[in-house]
C-alpha cells in the first residue's frame, strides 16, 4: 500500500488531521456495523451466511476482528470452523429472527474490546494459555484414533520452550509456599481430568 504522507505543518493542521482520522474511524465502525447487520437480514431470509467470512476477511489487519467474528456467533448463530477458519455452519434463520433487535442495538466492536491502556499479568497470561490447552485437549479426545484431524493438535512442548516458561516465574517462591501449590496441583489434576474425560 502506497500512502502519499502530507505532513502537518503546524498545530492547528495537526489537530485537523487527527480530527479527520477520528472521523474516518468513526465512520468506518458505523458502516461495519450496518454491513454486519445487512448480513444477517440477508442470512435470515435467504439461508446464506457466506458474506460474513467475506466482511471480517476483507477488513483485514487494523480492525479488531475477533469483535466481528463474536458478533455473528452472537447475534446470528454462526458457528466458526477453529481448525480451517471461516464458518462452517449456523443455527439457523429462527435464531436470527430472536436476536435481530439485540444485533442492531449492540456495536460490533464492544464485544471483544482491545486493551489499549491496561498493564500486563503474567498470570492471566499463561492461565490463558492453560485453558486454551485444555479446551483443545478436550476436543482431541473427543476424536476417534484414527482420525485424520488429530494430526492438527500438536499438544506437547519442547524443553527449551518448557524452561523459558518456568525462568518466568520465581521457582523458589513456587518451593516455599507449599500449601499453595497443593491447592493449585489439586486443581490441575480436576481440569486435566475434566479435559480427558
């Protein structure tokens, strides 16, 4: 992409151009929204969904597309294919029909909010990461042996990977506080056996 840079000269030409790029932005989410909905107007009546991939695959990079994917699961029952992306199936028109007036009441873009300014918790990012595992083991013993799709879960880690993880966190801490870490290895073992079945 190839952008003809037309620089500020001064303050007040500064403030215009950030003004104009609010309102561009602006405008951009309304007519999201109005397309999102469009699609499932035209999803309830005709049967297809197809143009929803279309909307959050052409708004590529910049735009929070979880948001738009979350919106279409939520207001039109779209049920998303996690191995090959896209979606691969719907509820169907009646749920649509149930949901329509929540879909035109909601922004797209409040479902799935990008942190901008928050601060960062280790913790809560590898919990996320632990569920994340979990989930996708659950879904790997859910398929039989022979299966072709279990080749797509790559469910182990390497040691060098295994011992980044662990200089994060302070071993000597993890050591000491005994009673914690029964706590926390009680819980894991009720996840893992919830995720095994």
């Amino acid at each position: 992409m190839s952008i003809n840079y037309i620089l500020a000269a001064n303050a007040e030409e500064l403030d215009s151009q950030i003004s104009a790029a609010i309102e561009s932005a602006s405008t951009m989410r309304e007519r999201v929204q109005i397309a999102a909905v469009s699609i499932l107007a035209h999803a309830e009546k005709h049967g297809d969904y197809t143009r929803a991939a279309i909307l959050v695959d052409g708004l590529g990079e910049g735009v929070n597309q979880r948001a738009l994917v979350e919106f279409f699961v939520k207001f039109g029952g779209l049920i998303v294919d996690e191995e090959d992306g896209g979606f691969n199936g719907w509820t169907g028109a009646e749920f649509i029909k149930e949901h329509f007036q929540d879909a035109k009441g909601t922004m797209w873009y409040t479902l799935k909010p990008l942190p901008v300014w928050s601060g960062y918790s280790l913790e809560d990012a590898l919990n996320k990461v632990v569920n994340q595992h979990l989930k996708h083991q659950k879904k790997l013993n859910a398929l039989p042996a022979d299966d072709p799709a279990r080749k797509k879960f790559e469910m182990s880690a390497n040691r060098v990977t295994l011992e980044r993880v662990l200089g994060l966190v302070d071993m000597e801490l993890i050591v000491n506080d005994n009673e914690q870490s029964q706590d926390v290895d009680a819980e894991l073992e009720a996840e893992l056996k919830l995720a095994n079945g």
